[in-house]
C-alpha cells in the first residue's frame, strides 16, 4: 500500500491545489494521504517552512521518499505509485 505525507499548512493555495491534484488519481490508483500542518511543530516548519507543500511517498512500511514540492509532479508520483 501507498501512503503519501503531505506537509502543509492551513492558508496556503499551493497546497490546497497539489492535495486536489493528488486525489484526482485516486480514481485509478490506491493510497493514502495525510496531511500535515508545518505550522504545528517548530522542528517540521524549520525544515519546510519555505518549501510547503512538500509530498513524500512511502511504500508498505519503508522510508519515505520526497517527491515534490510546490507542485504536484504527475509523472513522477504516478510511477512511484506503479513501480515504487
């Protein structure tokens, strides 16, 4: 199983799109999502703060993987979810 960590916050536009873009492919693919608010922990907006959103990928339990950020990278997020 797919599990995607997308670290976000409340009143951003960009991540409220990229989150909308991921789940117009749940459709055709299987996966999860959570969402993340960089703004509720000062070690995560330290790492994120100018970045979000940010999307990380995991697969059945192993280390996640950054995929983009900004914008949702179809491409790339389509072949994680079909070869990891």
């Amino acid at each position: 199983m797919v599990h995607f960590t997308l670290y976000s916050r409340s009143y951003c536009h960009l991540c409220d799109e990229l989150l909308e873009a991921l789940q117009a492919l749940s459709p055709e693919y299987s996966f999860t999502v959570e969402v993340v608010d960089v703004d509720s922990d000062e070690a995560l907006l330290a790492l994120y703060d100018d970045q979000v959103p940010v999307l990380f990928g995991s697969r059945d339990g192993a280390a996640s993987v950054r995929l983009c950020h900004y914008f949702l990278d179809e491409p790339k997020v389509k072949a994680f979810l079909t070869n990891g």
